[in-house]
C-alpha cells in the first residue's frame, strides 16, 4: 500500500471511530431542539474527568445519584455535607444544565439520628420540615424540581410502613404525612416543580393508581404536586408493557400533572466478564428507544433521565448480580445501541 493511501486509511479509521464517539448531533442537542430535557443520575465521581466532560456533552440536566438524599446530605442533626452537591451545582451552572433534587422523603438512606434517634412524632416533624426548609432554601434558584416524595407505596397499592408514615411517623395518617412534605417543599423553593416518584409505576398497575389516586386528590384539593416521576428500572420484559406504560403517562398528564421519566435503565443477563448477548443489547436499546419515543407524544413528559450513562458506574451489578450493560455507555465509554436509539427517538419529526 501507498504512504498516501495508508493516510487516507488511517483518516477514514479515525473518522469512523471520532463519529462513533462525537455524533453529529449529541442527546443534549437534539432535546433542546424538542424542548425537552435529558438528563443522568451523576454518580459524583469527581475525578473522572472523561466521565465529566461526556456528561456535559451529552445531557442537559443532572440529578445526583445519593448526595442529596437525607442521610448523605444531612448526616447528622446538626451537621450538613453539602460540599458534594455545591460541587455538582457548579458544574450544572458551568454546563448550562439543570439540576433535579432528589429526595426529602424516602424510607431508605436516611442518617440514625433520624431513624434510631428516638425522636418523638412531634420531632421528627420538626426535623423533616427543618430539613426541608435549609436543603430546599439552599438550592432556591438552582435545584429546579424536587422528588419530595420517593418510593412510599408498594406493589399492592398500600402504603409503605416508613420511619415518616408510622415507625414512628410525623404524626399524620394515610397520605397526609406527604401532603404535608409538598406544602413544606413549597415554603422552602416556591419555584421548584414538586414531584412524587416511584418504582413499578411505570404501567398501570395497583401502585401507579394509588400514585393516580393520590395525585388526582392532591390537585383537586390544592396539595401543591406538578409531576409524577416514573423511575423507570426496566427488564426485557418490560417491551410487553409498553401500551400500559403509554396509558399511565397519558392518564397523568391529562391531570394537568408532567411526567418526568427520573431513572431509566434496562438491565440486561450477563457473563462473568459483563458481557451482554447483542440479541438483548439490541433488544435494550429498542426498548429505550419506544420509551423515550413514547414520553415525546405527550407535551407534559418533559424530562427523559437515565440512572447514570456509563456501564462503568452503574448500581444494577451490584444488587442484581448476573445482571448488567443496563447504561447507554458500555464501561469504555463506547456507545452502546441503547445512545444510538436514544439519538433516534430525539430526532424523529413528531
Ligand atoms: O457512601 C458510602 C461509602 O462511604 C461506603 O464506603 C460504601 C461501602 O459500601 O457505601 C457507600 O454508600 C453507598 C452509596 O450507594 C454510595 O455509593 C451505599 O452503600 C449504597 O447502598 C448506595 O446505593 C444507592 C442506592 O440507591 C441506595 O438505596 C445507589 O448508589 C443508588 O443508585 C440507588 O438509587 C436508587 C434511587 O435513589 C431510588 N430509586 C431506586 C434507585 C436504585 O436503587
């Protein structure tokens, strides 16, 4: 081979490999072209600057992965960390992107003072408003929509014995307790859009109607709610679902309410090496595309996130061993065809 054809070969190479990472257009682009937002759960590791610059390439929204919640944020009684989330907030600012808040109310991760403090109702309903008022005043302005409240119905449709509800709980009975969390959420920032948000909710099902329920009483009565967000962990499975999943967005937006789509990920078998068959990663990335395209047919499903990007920091691992190569990113940061069906929904004319 030639000197100059070996150039041309090289370049070509080098083009296919720039175009495979640097897409002409990026998820950031084309959802601003259609006014919506696309975010990912930002695992916080600050020093990984090849994770941050892809991050502020490819969303424009973030929402940190644990260091807003109660226990991370508000350790003890007295005592914030709010370095971490000041940190994300900045890179946010720099990136021109927005921030999601997420969570003041949730059974999981909350610090012992709360949940071994031995705190009285009366107390504990102190606590949860003081919480509320300095973490949702803090962000005033820069956390533009809050999770009030994560994860407080189950399957069934009951709600979730929690250290907030009843163990020993604020005080109040049935859905008052989040009534009353939203009613402080709007004291702290009345800017920020409010947002109840669960699990297995995405179809219609007995939880997703308890939260349609729930929601429907919130707005007829004033409760200050404006979404619902759908987390979104999803199995293969979950193509068989997608016309039940349709029908709860539409239901909830016809309440006025908007639909955030707040954790998408699509686990997926894998070996012992963390490698996926490329029937189910072209099965997954389908599936991102139908539920991506599905949330862009209704005005109020503003928001698409995923839980993290990168197969690299990903929590599906460690808690569904076996499973993996949920992310849209394999562990090289290499674009899996779950990105390249993400691009597709964004950019297909509606
Ligand atoms: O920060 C500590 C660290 O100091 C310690 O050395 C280390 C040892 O295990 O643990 C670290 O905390 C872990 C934390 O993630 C930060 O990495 C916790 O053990 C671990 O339990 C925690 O997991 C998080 C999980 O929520 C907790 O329930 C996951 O990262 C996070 O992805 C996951 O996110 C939840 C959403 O908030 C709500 N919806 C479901 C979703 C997935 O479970």
């Amino acid at each position: 081979m030639t000197r100059s054809k070996i150039i041309l070969c090289r370049s070509a190479a080098l083009i296919a490999v720039l175009s495979s990472v640097a897409p002409a257009q990026t998820l950031r682009e084309l959802a601003q072209k259609r006014g919506v937002l696309i975010g990912t759960a930002h695992s916080g590791r600050t020093s990984d600057t090849e994770y941050l610059d892809l991050m502020g390439r490819e969303f424009n929204q973030v929402e940190a992965e644990n260091a807003t919640k109660f226990g991370p944020i508000h350790p003890a009684e007295d005592s914030y960390n709010f370095a971490p989330v000041d940190t994300m907030v900045e890179y946010a600012a720099a990136h021109k992107m927005r921030v999601r808040g997420h969570v003041f109310v949730w059974h999981n991760q909350n610090p012992k003072w709360i949940t071994d403090g031995g705190l009285s109702p009366e107390q504990l309903a102190a606590a949860l408003q003081k919480h509320i008022a300095t973490v949702g005043g803090r962000y005033r302005g820069k956390i533009f929509a809050w999770d009030v409240v994560n994860e407080a119905f189950l399957d069934n449709g009951s709600l979730r014995d929690t250290v907030w509800l009843n163990k020993p709980g604020i005080g109040l009975n049935g859905t008052k307790y989040m009534e009353k969390s939203f009613r402080w959420a709007r004291e702290a920032d009345p800017d920020a859009k409010l947002f109840y948000n669960d699990y297995s909710a995405e179809g219609v099902n007995a939880k997703s109607d308890a939260i349609y329920e729930m929601a429907k009483d919130f707005k007829k009565r004033g409760v200050p709610i404006d979404g619902i967000g759908l987390q979104a962990h999803l199995r293969l499975s979950a193509a068989g679902n997608l016309a039940s999943i349709e029908a709860n967005i539409k239901r909830i937006t016809e309440l006025g309410l908007q639909v955030h789509i707040t954790e998408l990920d699509v686990r997926i078998p894998v070996d012992a090496s963390g490698k996926a068959s490329e029937s189910d990663i072209e099965a997954q990335a389908k599936l991102y595309g139908a539920v991506a395209s599905i949330c862009l047919k209704y005005p109020l499903c503003t928001s698409i996130q995923t839980w993290g990007f990168t197969d690299k920091y990903s929590w599906i691992p460690r808690t569904y061993p076996g499973f993996g190569a949920a992310l849209l990113l394999d562990r090289a940061f290499q674009p899996k065809p779950a990105y390249k069906a993400l691009l597709d929904a964004l950019a297909a004319t509606k």
